[in-house]
C-alpha cells in the first residue's frame, strides 16, 4: 500500500470519526429557550471545530519539518485543518440563522 492512498483512508475515517453531529430536530426549536440553547450548541461546535483545525495546522508544521512540505502527511492534514474551520464556518452561520429566527419569533 502507498502512502497516498494510506493517508486518504486516514483523513476519511478521521472526518467521518470527527463529523458526526447532528442537527437538532425541528419539533425542538419552538420555544425560545430551546432555541437559545441550540444557538449556543452551534456556537459551541463552532469553537470546538475551530480548536481543531488550529491543532492540525501546528502538526502539519511539525510534519512539514520531519516530511517535507510535498509530503501527503503534510498535504492531507492542512486538508483536514480546512474542513475543520470550513465546518466552524458553517456552524456560525447555523447559530446566527437560529438567533435571528429566535428574533423574528412572537
């Protein structure tokens, strides 16, 4: 087995291990306590999301100096890091829509 194909199975089962949160039900979001705590929930994720791509992004340096910057070890975890903040970016969003249909609501 190469290494190319080792470490694209790697950053798979690392997303599919890492990205597994599921939306809130619907049926939940009627009250706006429930809704508050969905906001914060996303929020959460948010952070949680960007923490780990920051924490990729320091191993990809430190695999860029024992590999080299061509190396998939390198190349497949700066992939990884920008999943990971391309999710905190969506769960932002998520937690804004949520907080203005919160707003919107009598």
């Amino acid at each position: 087995m190469s290494i190319r194909p080792a470490a694209i199975v790697l950053i798979t089962l690392l997303v599919m291990a890492c990205a597994s949160s599921q939306p809130p039900d619907r049926a939940m979001m009627e009250s706006p306590g429930v809704q508050d705590a969905g906001v914060l929930q996303y929020q959460r994720e948010a952070q949680l999301y960007r923490d780990k791509s920051v924490a990729l992004i320091e191993r990809a340096a430190l695999y860029e100096r024992i590999f080299g910057p061509q190396s998939d070890w390198v190349i497949g975890t700066r992939m990884l890091a920008a999943f990971y903040e391309d999710e905190a970016r969506d769960r932002e969003r998520l937690a804004a829509r949520r907080k203005e249909s919160s707003h919107a609501m009598p």
